[in-house]
C-alpha cells in the first residue's frame, strides 16, 4: 500500500514540478517578451503621435504665417543688431532729450571669462546722467518701457554736490542690457 501511496504522490508532485519549470522557462519568457515588445509599440506609436502633431502644427504656423508676420516683426524690432546699434543709441538720446535729463552714453564692456569664450545675447551700455528726480524716473520708466527689450542691471542714484537749492539735481548711473537678435 506504500508503494502505491508514493506513486500517487510522485505522479502529481512530477506534474506540479513540470508545470512549474514550464512556467518558469517558457511562459514567463514569453509575457516578458510580449510586454517588452508592446512597450516599444506603444513608445513608437506615442513618436509617431508626436511627429503628426508637430507635422499637423508646421503646416497651421505655414499657412496663418501672413497673420503672424506683424508681430514676428513686433518682437523682431524688440532686439538690436549687436554690430550696428545706431538705433538703440538714437533711442537713447531721444529719450534722455524728451525727459529733460542730460546725459553720457557708452558701451559696458564686461570681463570676458577665459574658459570659455562668451556668446552674450545682449550688450551693455553705460549710461551717466543728471537732472532733477522725477526726470530721472521718467527716463528709467520709458527706458523700460521703450521699443526694445532692455534690463536694467544696475541704477545708482546720487545728489550732485554744489547743486542749487530750488532743485535737487541728482547724478544717476545706470548699466543696462539691451538683447540682439
């Protein structure tokens, strides 16, 4: 009756152990397979998504470009030409004679860095003027709020010595970055 018993226990405990190392060996392979497989579906299907939608936005900007071309323009205008900024300068003297500020403009020439070479989107202006408080302010608030896309880096503001004493004049020395195209 043991022997017997053993087989009934050897027959299944075989099967269950050969079911087993199918699963391990073959079947599992297999999913781990169909997954990784599915996933790059997925991931290229997901790209090729992308490149239509980015196909499909091309071929909208291309034909309302004639819509968009005034303010491509706009910002455009917003950015000097860094080896010819006549115009930002003419800007410059413009503002300062409309405010009533009295001033003296020149390049700010940063150190350049010896590891590597520097590749500014701007360029730096100095600009060392005097006039009355509120002359100053509004020369700084129509340089910020001007054609071109300027940062004003540093404003020192100091009262001129042997001033008269209606009129406080003040020595104002602003560093300013203006960006290029």
């Amino acid at each position: 009756m043991k022997s017997k018993t053993k087989i009934y226990i050897i027959i299944p405990a075989t099967f269950i152990l050969i079911s087993l190392l199918l699963a391990v060996f073959l079947i599992w392979p297999a999913f781990a397979e169909i997954k990784k497989n599915s996933d790059e579906t997925i991931l290229q299907n997901g790209r090729e998504n992308f490149i239509d939608e980015q196909n499909k936005e091309m071929e909208n900007f291309k034909s309302n470009y004639k819509s968009y071309q005034p303010n491509l323009e706009k910002i455009d205008r917003l950015f000097i030409d860094p080896q010819n900024p006549v115009d930002f300068i003419n800007f410059l003297e413009n503002t300062t004679s409309e405010t009533g500020v009295k001033s003296d403009i020149s390049l700010a020439f940063l150190p350049a860095s010896k590891s590597k070479p520097v590749s500014m989107p701007f360029v730096s202006f100095r600009i060392s003027s005097k006039g009355e408080f509120l002359n100053i302010l509004k020369f700084s608030n129509k340089l910020e709020l001007g054609p071109y896309l300027v940062e004003i880096k540093n404003m020192e503001i100091k009262e001129e010595k042997g001033a008269g004493k209606d009129t406080a004049v003040l020595r104002a020395d602003f560093l300013i970055n203006v960006f290029t195209k």
